[in-house]
C-alpha cells in the first residue's frame, strides 16, 4: 500500500507573549582548485618553529619595554587573582604550585609555619609536579620568589555537573508514554554498530572516565573494568582504579574511612575470632554482634570495617553496613571481602569479592540480575605492598608512603548516587561507554573496551594528579601498557575566564604531550546558546572538546502505514545549551559534537529500590564519554591494523576529518557530528582522508592563524594585525591506497537569506493547563523555509519587565520554544484544528496521529529573555 507522506517544519510556542525572529542560511560557494591527495602517513616528528621574523626595534629596548610591563618576575609567576590576594587577601589562600623541586619549596613551607609533608624526605621522580596547599596571604610572593616555582595559580576542584534532565515527563514525540530515547538509538545516528560490524568494539582499549566513581555491581557494568596485566607487578589481575580524594587523605594526614567521610579507603583493622559453634564474632562491631558462618578463615581471625556507601545508609537502613575481610586459603592472606548489603548481620548469604570476581553485589529478588551492589574492591593490604600508585606519588611529592597490614585496609571503587561529591554522575559517563545492555536500555559505544576507573573526583584530593595517572598507569611510565589510551573528564570551570590560558588548560595539554599515547576527550559546558561559553579544560589545544547533539526516536508501535522502520526521528542537531567558542585563545571549540540530549544511561544502582536502574540523561556530560568511546573503536581500529599505539593528536586527526558536517557555525558544532563508522575506517586504511598541519605542539586539524612575535607556542595567544596575512600547509592523506582521490579544497560561510518576524498576542485564559507534549501555540513554517535551506535558527526575544516584573529575581513569566519536524503520515495536511478558534491549542485539538506526525528538533530552555 501506497503512503502519502508530506515534510513541513513547525514551531511550537508555549508563551504568554513573544516575538520571535526566523534566520535562514546556507553554505557560500566554494573557491578551490582541485589536488590529488596523499597517501603517506604522518611522520611522529614535530617541525620546528620558522625562524622569527626581525623584530621592528632594537632587542635592548623591546627588553626594556618588556621589563618596564613586568615590574617583578616573581610577581609574575602568580596568577592575577593569587596576586589580588597577594595585595589585599587575609588568611590563606589555596593555591596550586607548579614547580620540580619539592624538597625545596617544602622546606620553607614548614620553615614558616606551614604544616605538610611534602618535600620531607629526597624526592626520587623527577619532573614538573602541581602541589596543592593552603598558604598564608603574606607567603604567596615569597613562594613565587623560590627558584624552581614556575607558577603559582588559585587551586580549583571541580563541581559536579548537574545531570542534564528534560525536566518533562517524556522525551518523545506528542502523545503517548511511549519510552524515551535510548542510548541505542542514538549509537544507531553516530553509524556505531556499522563500526562493530567492521570487528571494532573497543577490545583491548583503556578508558578512563575521571569522575565520581564507577559502580561496577551494576548490571550493565560487572566485568567492564581493567585489570592489572603486569605479571610482575604486586597488584597483578586486580582491577585498576585511583581515587584521588582517598589517596590524599591517606598519604597526607594518615586517615581512611569512617575517619575521613568521604574517603573509600576503608579502616578494617578491627579483628574478631568466631564461635566455631555459632559462628557468631567474639566483638561486638558497630553496636551488632555478626554472624560469619559457613565462611572461611586460615587463621581464624576476621577483619571488619564499614562499607562507605551513603545511599546504603540514608535510604535503606540507617547506617553504615558492615563490611568483613578473610583469609580464604593462607594464614595471614587477606585475599576476600564480604559486604552485608541486605544488612541482616550474617555475612553468609552475601557474595565473596576476590580477585577472580571483585564486583561486590546481591540479587535480592532471584532473578539472576544484581538488585544492591557495594561496587568493586581492587585493592587489600598484604603488610607488604602500598595502596595503587601511592608509591608513585610518595616519590613525586617527596612524603612517607605507609604499608597497611595485612587485612587493615580495603579499596573499593563505588557509585554512590548521596556521595559527597557527584552521586551517580560518574556511573552514568561509564555506561555511555561500555554497557552491556543486561537491563535492555543501555548499550555502550565501546562495549568491549575496559574502564580504568578514575573516581571520587569532585570530593577533593590529587586532582592534578588524575591527569598525570591515566597516561602512565600503576607503574608511572607511559607506554608500558597499564595506562588508558583514552580519558573522558565531564566536568568544567564556568568561572574560569582565561579558558584555554588558564593554569587548569595548559596543565592538561602539557600531559597530552607528555603522555602522547593518552587522548582526552573533554566536556565543553552546558552553559550555551552564547558564543565564547566554553569551559576549561575543554577549551585547551590539547583535549578534544565536545559539544553535545540531538537524538530525538520515534516511537514505536510505528504508525499504520508507515514505510521507516523508525516511524520518525529528527537526529544530530546541535542543542541550544551545548557550550559554543570560541576560547579566550582565540582557539575554535567545540571540536566535534556527539549526543548529549538525549538517551539512557546507568546509575547507581542502590539509588532505584528495584526499579529498572537507568534514567533517560543528558549533557555535554554525556557528550565526551560518548565520544570517548568512539575513540576507543577509533583506537581498536588503528592497533589492529598498525600494531602500534595511536598518537593522541592524531587520533584528534582522525576523529575530525570523519565528522559529518550539519551546517552549524564551526563555533558550534566543531568540525561536526562524530561519525564511528567513517572514523574506523580512516583509523583502519580503509578509506576517508586525514587533514592536519605542524604545529608548535605537534599536529592539529585546525589552524589559528598568527604568531606570538614570529614564534608560535602551544597554549598561548596568535596575534595578527588588520592587514597582515599568515598562510600555513596542510597535509592530506588519503586512507585508501587503492582508490586515488581527487580533493576539492575550499571555504564555507552561512550567508543569511531570509527573515520572517511576527509577534504573538497571547492570554492565559485560552490556554489549557500546562503540558509539555501540547504546545500552547503552533505555528506553520513550512512556506517560510526555502529548498535547500542548510540551518535554520529560531530566536525568541521579550522584554525584563515581563519575566520579572516586580523586580525580586523570581521568573513571574516564561517562554519555551519548540522546532518540530512534520510528517504527514495520514495524508490530511494537518495535525491540529483549531476549534474553537481562540487560536490556542487545547486538550483535544491535536490530531491522534500527531503524537507520530511531528517530532521536535530541538528546543530553548526557558531561563532568560533571549531563547535560541
């Protein structure tokens, strides 16, 4: 049977009065002769600088002037507003000190007052370091006046991004319940499951996600972490993972949990004997009596501490449930934990976490599937091996590393939806990339990759350090294989002005060339739709920074006579909220966009009560583990057919030559849509071209035109003057041998051609009651939008004195704006009547096919008085 299908756009308003402005625009023609592109691969060496130009007055004067700009050089090395606290601050100020010489700076430290171990015993790594610490206001130059420090800036510790939510009941089509979009769907829009067709899941690839803990007893995530492969090392087969907030606590003032709240690090030098009848403990613990029947000891002595889970505590039972450590085989081996997650004082009926299977979960309705989950133990003292990479950081920081004894300490690695810093935000960022799909809704990029677990972020700690762990592993070389070959960090700093010069920017892109086998890919905020939001450390030359993208799904069952498996899916749009460029660098950011509104992801499990545990979530939160997993395949790829490990810019190179363009302003969507399949497929010489030119950093696919005074230097501003002209070559290479390419080089720009402006006269009493799957107002564009129109921009505009017209900062009024896509499945050549005539849409107005006839592209949040 035949369809009928019409395609018309709509605009959907909820308002009470708008005017709003329609822009139209497309591509200006293309200037460019046509060349034949390489097929060479890019040389790892990095071309030097051209030599500068001569400069226009004497060298003897440009130093005096230089001189007379920067009245003291230890001045200099604080930031402007660590010298704003230097002139006018009282107290102490925590600052971030950059520096290679520990010894030195503690020394004086303490020589005045300062209490910290750091630099207490000879520091045996060599290398730039970032020492976090409080220091008096009237220290600070003088700390800036030591030799060996470079710099000193404002420390900063990220906050946790609140998980984007639509804020609406459902994010589907009008009508129905129907379910949301899944991560799924949108792995379908970004061509992922074309990737893995092609053999490229992601075995074999670390990834990083540095956020607030991974909880692996999630269904979807039990078995998705990385191991220690290192046969030598003391840790081998345990998982890996760092957490810095714990490791600070621990290494700095010698306290683990419940000591210090929000560590993971677990005290459990509590021991107890067994009544070999009973088996109840011979101590009391924690105001109970536990029962550990039917569990094995070699020594007969038992460890017991508390597990850290909040949610445990504060929506279950009330308290901290217990938490018990044995020596399954050997005397004195504390090789096994039991968490008592039902909380019935019996460690019997719970599951043993060792090193063949350290998720620590229950089942607590039968069905196979874990319903309450402790997380993942990846570390318990022996009395003769430190904790995971504190040995590592004893030796960069020049401080004592402690041995716990042997089943005095467990390390676990949760995902706690009422931890003190970021809840469940990092479990979500994990599933995007590696899900299983056990609860039938989420299905991560790279689901055959495994997760180096970077967790408890945002609580504190060895910040900087995360950084500098992924791209050397356990063992702090890079290069040895226990290091992550990608790292997503969903975090950013919307107070930070300098992006991209900031002290945070320039740390990150000196350990992507430190660690060049480490890429990062890097929210860019949800601070949009204004240009120049991006947010450190997105805005660095060193990351990949990620915008976020649409995917709307149709629902199902599909309409009658509907000939698209997917009734109707409006997919790949750039989202008004997603952060735009560019930096303060003048650098262009985003570099790509990747879905971030909206699908489904993980939480923490023991946030749900038994509900399906996922939520449908968004953000540019999601947008870089998405991409990061992308990456992951783009990594798998690349080794399966190089053998070797994939430089970071140009794994850079290869994601955003494989984008696909949407049309959008290169602010906003970067080089464009990610697209995993064209991505493999350039990574394995299949086919797709590879465009990138030297830089001072090494390769990069984007030019920023200009020099600083004839020399170009990574993280630092490009000048250039009215008049002037810069030119730089461009490599292209082509990734198909076998197929010769011709290349047509060229500019683009958007040139407006047409506007459309109309005001609307609205009154509450027309309007039903509030719905967000019913608009209030529904306006036809399709006669206003030209064939071949490229970007289409909606932008409603009113006056303060309506959204807040008594003057007390509380919204009395305001807009939301709806961009629909129109499908006319039926034929009928419409999908609202009007009526009553009163020119609102009202319960009952809408078509029954309408909730499958349109579909949104995007839409403005109504939180001012200018919504895109």
């Amino acid at each position: 049977m035949g369809l009928f299908v019409r395609r018309a756009w709509a605009i959907s308003l909820t308002v009470l009065m708008i005017a709003a402005t329609l822009l139209v625009a497309f591509p200006g023609a293309a200037r460019a002769a046509v060349n034949p592109a390489g097929t060479g691969r890019p040389s790892p060496e990095i071309r030097g600088n051209p030599a500068p130009p001569t400069p226009a007055m004497a060298p003897a004067m440009q130093q005096l002037l230089d001189r007379a700009r920067q009245p003291n050089e230890d001045w200099n090395k604080m930031t402007s507003s660590v010298q704003e606290a230097a002139r006018f601050g009282s107290g102490s100020f925590r600052v971030a000190i950059l520096t290679d010489d520990v010894n030195t700076l503690g020394t004086f430290l303490r020589a005045h007052g300062v209490p910290t171990p750091i630099g207490s015993v000879p520091a045996t790594r060599p290398g730039l370091r970032v020492v976090t610490i409080d220091v008096p206001v009237p220290l600070l130059q003088k700390v800036a006046a030591l030799e060996r420090v470079y710099s000193v800036a404002p420390a900063v510790l990220p906050t946790a991004p609140d998980r984007m939510s639509s804020g609406e009941p459902s994010l589907n089509a009008i009508g129905g319940s129907d379910p949301a979009p899944d991560l799924i769907a949108a792995g379908k829009g970004h061509h992922v499951p074309e990737a893995w067709a092609l053999g490229y899941t992601g075995y074999g690839v670390r990834v990083s996600p540095m956020d607030s803990g991974t909880d692996f007893g999630h269904p979807d995530l039990q078995g998705t972490f990385a191991r220690d492969t290192n046969a030598s090392s003391p840790y081998f087969d345990w998982p890996m993972a760092f957490d810095p907030n714990s490791m600070a606590s621990y290494l700095l003032a010698g306290l683990t949990f419940p000591t210090a709240p929000s560590s993971w690090y677990v005290d459990t030098s509590f021991t107890a004997t067994a009544d070999p009848i009973t088996g109840n403990l011979s101590l009391p613990f924690n105001g109970h009596t536990y029962n550990v029947a039917g569990i094995p000891s070699a020594s007969g002595i038992y460890h017991l501490g508390l597990h850290p889970d909040n949610t445990l505590r504060v929506g279950y039972y009330g308290e901290y449930v217990a938490l018990l450590v044995t020596d399954s085989t050997d005397p004195g081996v504390y090789d096994t934990i039991y968490v008592d997650l039902d909380n019935n004082f019996q460690f019997g009926n719970d599951k043993p976490a060792d090193v063949a299977s350290p998720e620590i979960w229950m089942d607590t309705n039968g069905d196979g599937m874990a319903d309450l989950s402790g997380g993942l133990v990846y570390f318990i003292g022996d009395g003769a091996n430190p904790i995971p990479y504190s040995d590592v950081m004893g030796a960069r920081y020049a401080f004592p590393v402690p041995t716990p004894g042997a089943g005095d300490l467990v390390a676990l690695q949760i995902g706690d939806a009422l931890a003190p810093g970021g809840g469940d935000h990092g479990t979500l960022c994990a599933s995007a990339i590696v899900a299983q799909n056990k609860t039938g809704a989420v299905l991560g990029f790279a689901p055959q990759a495994k997760l180096l677990s970077v967790g408890n972020i945002y609580a504190g700690g060895f910040f900087y350090d995360m950084f500098t762990f992924v791209g050397e592993g356990y063992d702090g070389t890079p290069g040895t294989g226990d290091e992550a070959q990608v790292a997503s960090a969903s975090f950013g700093f919307s107070g930070t002005f300098e992006d991209g010069w900031d002290f945070t920017a320039r740390w990150v892109e000196f350990n992507s060339l430190l660690h060049a086998d480490t890429v990062f890919a890097v929210s860019s905020g949800n601070g949009g739709h204004g240009f120049g939001t991006v947010t450190s450390p997105s805005s660095s030359s060193g990351v990949i920074s990620v915008g976020a993208s649409t995917s709307y799904s149709g629902t199902e069952p599909y309409p009658i006579g509907a000939a698209d498996a997917g009734a109707h899916s409006t997919f790949g749009d750039v989202q008004p909220w997603s952060n735009r460029g560019p930096s303060t660098l003048g650098t262009s950011k985003p570099d790509v966009v990747t879905v971030g509104a909206w699908a489904s992801g993980d939480g923490a499990l023991n946030s749900f009560g038994g509900s399906p545990p996922w939520i449908v979530w968004g953000g540019t939160s999601l947008s870089a583990p998405a991409t990061a997993a992308i990456l992951a395949l783009v990594e798998n790829a690349w080794f399966n057919t190089t053998g070797s490990a994939l430089f970071n810019q140009y794994a850079k190179v290869i994601l955003t030559g494989s984008a696909d363009n949407t049309h959008y302003d290169p602010e906003v969507m970067g080089h464009g849509l990610t697209n995993a399949l064209r991505a493999v497929e350039s990574a394995s010489f299949r086919d797709g071209l590879a465009t990138y030119h030297f830089t001072a950093a090494g390769v990069a696919p984007e030019w920023m035109a200009g020099n600083y005074r004839g020399i170009s230097y990574p993280s630092f501003t490009s000048l250039l003057s009215p008049g002037d002209t810069s030119t730089d070559p461009f490599s292209v290479e082509n990734h198909n041998i076998a197929s010769p390419k011709s290349v047509l080089v060229s500019d683009w720009e958007l040139r407006k051609i047409g506007t459309s402006s109309w005001s609307i006269t609205t009154k509450n009493a027309n309007e039903s009651a509030p719905d967000f799957l019913r608009p209030d107002y529904l306006i036809d564009l399709t006669g206003l939008v030209p064939a071949g129109t490229n970007l289409l921009k909606a932008t409603l505009n009113f006056p303060f004195a309506q959204l807040d017209p008594d003057g007390n900062y509380v919204a009395n009024s305001r807009w939301r704006v709806l961009l629909y896509d129109w499908l006319d499945y039926n034929g009928d050549g419409k999908f609202w009547t009007d009526t009553n005539g009163n020119g609102a849409v009202n319960v009952g107005e809408m078509n029954a096919s309408a909730g499958t006839e349109i579909q949104r592209f995007t839409y403005g949040y109504p939180t001012g008085t200018n919504i895109e």
